[in-house]
C-alpha cells in the first residue's frame, strides 16, 4: 500500500532491485528447469533422502500446486512441492526440494533463528497488515501515538524479514552440501544449481532493502507532519 509523495524517491533503489531480484530468480528457475540432473532423482525422491539421512520420519513430502509455491510447514511438518518440482529431475528441481527440506532439517536441530521467525510470525501478519493504514490514519487526523505504533509494527516486519536472511542462506547452504554429499549433482551441475539458490536468496535481500527504505520513508512522513504541525 503506497501513497505518492515526494518521499517515495527514497524506496525507488529498492523496487528496482526487487524487480531485478524477482526477474533473476524467474530465469534461473525457468533457465535450469529445462536442464535435466544427469543422476535422474526427482525433488520428491532427493526431499525423502535427505529426510532419511538425518533420521527424520515424522515429516511428509506432498504434491502442491502452482510454480514457485515450494514450502515446509512446520505446523503440520509437511514440505510441499509444487508439481514442476515434486516430479521434475531438473537442476531446478533438485534445488528447490532440498532447499525446502533443509527448513525441515533446521526445524527437527532446533535451529535458533527458524524458532524464533516461526514463533514471532502470527504477530507479524498483523503488523504486515496493520501497519500502514495506522500510519497514514494517525497522519491524516493528527493522532501521533496511531504514526508510532504504525511504524513500531512496519519496524517489526523488518526485523522479521532480517531474522529470514540467517535462516534462508543456511538452509541453501544445506541443500547444496546434501546434494553433493548423496551425488544427486555432478561437479559439472553444481553451478547451475547453486545459481537456483542464490538468484532465491537474493529475493530475500531484496524485500529487506525494500523494507528498510520504506521505514525510512515513513520515519521521514513523520519527521515532515511534526514540522507542519
């Protein structure tokens, strides 16, 4: 939800490399999904493998739908792939699957920073959604505690999104040491995949950055209606 104002130069840096980032990660998905694993293991095989060598059991790898809808609910410790890469055995598929089970991994370590995101992350939908019409209904009608709790809940998104870095570039770390580990990649295919994760990972960069920028606009929409009162 944005409002035009002379401020919104400060967050233009950061839609345009969000739209890089978003662009990235389409052709390297859509580049190397086209490039079939010499080995042959589909995401759901490589995701059930990776489980089993870390003696997990309790969790089920389904059929999702969509592109790009890859996860794993830690709720109901369920990894969903979507079709393309629950069946396919592209470089992009393996990529994705193993991905997504190194969550699962973390989840069943105890990993510290999935912990928290997951525990913080109910109270952060609210903030996602609340957060700027507070804002700009505290701005419209002079209600300067509505301006600071709307960007005390924006600040929370950031710190949310900030706690997600740790957490995705570890489980990308995961997934490629796996994939090599079970030979479920060539050395030759290794760049190819590892390009998958990281044209990922540089999506969450960028929503931080864009975060950040759309926090500092706000600061300076306050800063703007303090001097005007």
């Amino acid at each position: 939800m944005f409002f035009w104002d002379p401020t919104m130069i400060i967050i233009i840096p950061g839609l345009l490399i969000a739209m890089y980032a978003q662009a990235k990660v389409q052709s390297a998905y859509h580049k190397y999904s086209r490039i079939e694993s010499a080995k042959g293991a589909t995401g759901m095989q490589v995701a059930r493998q990776l489980l089993e060598d870390q003696g997990i059991f309790d969790v089920q790898v389904e059929l999702g739908q969509g592109q790009l809808t890859d996860h794993y609910d830690p709720q109901k410790k369920v990894i969903r792939l979507s079709p393309g890469v629950y069946q396919g055995t592209s470089l992009a598929s393996l990529a994705v699957a193993a991905h997504e089970t190194g969550h699962a991994i973390q989840h069943n370590e105890g990993y510290v920073p999935l912990g928290l995101r997951s525990a913080i992350a109910p109270g952060v939908q609210f903030a996602s959604t609340a957060a700027m019409p507070l804002f700009f209904i505290g701005l419209l009608f002079s209600f300067s505690s509505l301006v600071r709790i709307g960007i005390y809940l924006f600040a929370a998104v950031v710190i949310f999104q900030l706690i997600t870095l740790p957490v995705e570039f570890n489980a990308s770390s995961r997934a490629m040491a796996a994939l090599e580990r079970h030979d479920f990649i060539t050395a030759d295919e290794y760049p190819g995949t590892r390009s998958v994760l990281s044209a990922a990972a540089l999506t969450y960069v960028a929503a931080v950055l864009m975060s950040l920028l759309q926090l500092l606009r706000l600061l300076a929409i306050a800063g703007i209606g303090r001097r005007d009162d």
